[in-house]
C-alpha cells in the first residue's frame, strides 16, 4: 500500500465523522479537529517513524492539547493486526480498521503491544467484585483459572497490566467482559527540544524571561512552538525572505488551531507579512514582559 493511498484512507475516515482536517508535512501528516485535536502520522511501515519525529509529536501534542497517533500497515517483522495498539517512541501506532473504530467512538479494547507480547488493560474494581461475589480468595481463582496467585495479587493492585491470554481466562471463568476500552491519551510530559542554533538560543532564552513556555521544533515549517494564554507558533530566519515562502502554511496552520502566528528576522523592511506579524530581535531584547511582546503582535497584524 502506497503512502498516498494510506492517507486518502485516513483523510475519508476523518472527513466522514465529522472532523475537519489540515494536510501538512514533516513530523506529522494531518492535523484533526472535532472539539479536540488528533495529531497523525501516516506510514506504510512503522518502522519508518524516526525519535526525533516522534519527539516533535510530543512537543506540538503537548502545546496544542492535541492527541498523537500513527496509522500504519506493517511493520519490518510483517503486517499489524487489527485490535492491537502498538506503540513506537511513546506514540500509539493503529491500523487503518482500528482508527476507523476509535474515530467512530465504536468499542475497541485496550490490547496493547508491549515487549513482544499483548497485554490488556482490564476493569480491576469488577474483577474483584466477581472473586468477592463467587467467595474465592486469590489462591482459589488460581488454580481454577491456572494463573498464579502472584501474578493475580499483582494485577488485581494494578501492578502490572495481564497478558491477553490471562484475561480471556478470567472472563471466561467469571463471564463478564474484564477488557477496558482504548481511549486516546493527551500528553502530559512537559518536555522540550533544545536550540539548534545561536539564533533560536537567543529567541529561546528571551522567551523565558516573557515566561513563555516553549519549545524549538526540528522538523515543521516553525521554529519554535509556545503557549502563554494561547498557543504561539514562531518561524525564525535570518531575513524576511525566507520567512515569505512560509506565510501560506503559517496562516491555514495558526486559523486552523487558533493559534498566534509570528515571525522573528534580524532584518525586515515589513511589520507583516501576509498579516503574519514580523518582529526584529532587537525588538524582542528591548521587551520587558509578555504584555510588550503580545501588544506588539496585536499591532502588527
């Protein structure tokens, strides 16, 4: 399956449920919106996702409360299969069938791929209401259901999550359905990609005495992505002319995602481009506060 028919899948999936969606390019492929954001990488092969595009998911998720995933076929050890989330750099990976279900909020249970083996995320309160109800003690669902006490006293106090092996046991022996569904998860990490050159150190370091949370970004057409009271994408050049050729995707992006769009050059004969605000880094040293910086925004529009 070619990427480009992978996509046009993902974009129908979308577009039927009700999501509005932006096409873009580098660490990620299309952006979603129905109320929430989803954040999605399409490849054929999995194993085509790199760290560095994975940690840049992050990031964007992060400052635009959005949810990442990948869609994706096969990976370099054969094709994936339906109903079992896979993960690659702390990013869920799915199927096309399985991100058609979560899209249409349908029922998909929590399997997870982890290490080699499938393991679940199960109702733990009901499965000790169901050993409780049927007076069994741990060392007597043991040996009825052939799974050791241990590994039992684990899972019932969430210390690890049971293979898919031993939660089809427990709910056959107990007939109720143990499996949670899988919800899509925002990220809560705060972390952050360093300044790749002198430039964004500068931009960087000025941005946090603003106390404007931030990141630099290594594969998108901006620079750097922050948030103070709402998200801000910055593009970072040396001169103007390299920032006019990114004015296109800087505006679809920022209405898309109600985002503040700017560009910071050391030179400009223009205060925007394309109503794309433009401020010199000298203007940004001489600002005491994020008040100065936002106003400045606020004019240049």
């Amino acid at each position: 399956m070619l990427k480009a028919k992978l996509l046009n899948e993902v974009l129908k999936i979308l577009n039927l449920n009700g999501f509005r969606t932006l096409v873009l390019g580098g660490c990620f492929d299309v952006l979603g919106k129905d109320g929430k954001f989803l954040l999605i990488k399409v490849l054929v092969n999995i194993d085509a996702l790199s760290k560095e595009d994975a940690k840049n998911m992050r990031v964007v998720s992060r400052f635009l409360s959005a949810n990442s995933l990948t869609v994706s076929v096969k990976s370099n050890y054969g094709m994936l299969s339906e109903n079992i989330i896979y993960s690659r750099f702390g990013i869920p990976v799915m199927t096309p069938h399985s991100f058609e279900t979560i899209i249409k909020n349908e029922w998909l249970p929590s399997i997870l791929a982890i290490k080699g083996k499938h393991i679940v995320e199960i109702d733990v309160d009901l499965l000790k209401k169901e050993r409780r109800k049927m007076k069994l003690s741990l060392e007597s669902l043991s040996k009825k259901v052939k799974v050791s006490k241990k590994c039992l006293y684990e899972i019932e106090n969430e210390r690890v999550n049971p293979t898919q092996e031993t939660v089809e046991k427990l709910e056959e022996f107990f007939g109720v359905r143990l499996k949670k569904p899988y919800e899509l998860k925002s990220v809560s990490i705060s972390e952050t990609i360093n300044p790749q050159n002198a430039f964004q150190r500068k931009i960087c370091f000025k941005f946090k005495q603003l106390e404007i949370d931030h990141s630099c970004l290594t594969s998108l057409p901006f620079e750097i992505i922050g948030r103070k009271r709402k998200a801000l994408l910055a593009g970072l050049s040396e001169n103007e002319e390299k920032l006019e050729t990114k004015t296109k995707i800087f505006n679809e992006l920022s209405s898309f995602a109600d985002t503040t769009p700017v560009f910071i050059t050391k030179r400009s004969e223009k205060e925007n481009l394309d109503g794309i605000p433009v401020i010199l880094d000298s203007e940004i040293d001489e600002m005491n506060s994020y008040r100065d910086f936002s106003g400045l925004i606020r004019e240049r529009k």
